[in-house]
C-alpha cells in the first residue's frame, strides 16, 4: 500500500501537471461553477487517487485516456471506492473534449441535481 505522505505528494504533482483533458474538466468544475456542487481535484483517497471528488454528493469523476481501456487496477480501484460510498463516473478524454457539455449532464444527473 502506498505512503500516505507519497500519495500526498504525488496528488500535488498530478495537480500541477494536468492533463489537458483535466484541465478543461477542471476548468468547468471549479468554484462550485457546476450547480453549486463543490469538486477537489487530485485528491487520495485511501492508497487512490481520484482526478475530481465531490463530497456532497459522494461522487467520483475520472478523465481517462487509452491506457484506462479494461484495467483490472481500475475495477479493484473503483470497487474500493464504491464500497466507500462513491458514485464513479468515467469519460473518456475524448468525450470531455468533443462534448463537454453531455458529460456536465451525465454528471449533474449522477449527482441528483437534474
């Protein structure tokens, strides 16, 4: 399991280095921008760390690329976090990209706002 501090460290890293999928996401989350919801990003969560948290409600959103493409690290990852309470959303970065606006959707639907 990793080092908490190291998890720490690594969320801080991964915050000043996004991707550029998770920096439009990031840019559309922000500053309870989305109805209100507040979202934290790079944040770990036990020996994981998720691309967005939102607290309230409990939900998780991932940008992945192709490397995310039936990753069994991914299933037990997302098992852990379901088993936390977290709702688990992945888009593709493409979908971010292209269609921003259905993955806002798709989100504020999951999070029981719309």
């Amino acid at each position: 399991m990793p080092d908490h501090d190291w998890l720490k460290t690594r969320a801080r890293e991964m915050r000043r280095q996004p991707t550029v999928t998770e920096r439009l996401l990031w840019a559309l989350l922000r500053g309870h921008r989305l109805d209100g919801l507040k979202f934290r990003r790079q944040v770990p969560l036990g020996r994981y760390i998720a691309d967005f948290a939102c607290f309230s409600p409990r939900l998780i959103i991932e940008a992945d690329g192709p490397t995310h493409e039936n990753s069994a690290h991914d299933l037990e990852r997302d098992a852990w976090l379901r088993g936390q309470g977290f709702t688990i959303l992945r888009f593709r970065n493409a979908d971010v990209d292209k269609a921003p606006e259905r993955v806002l959707a798709e989100i504020l639907r999951a999070s029981g706002r719309k």
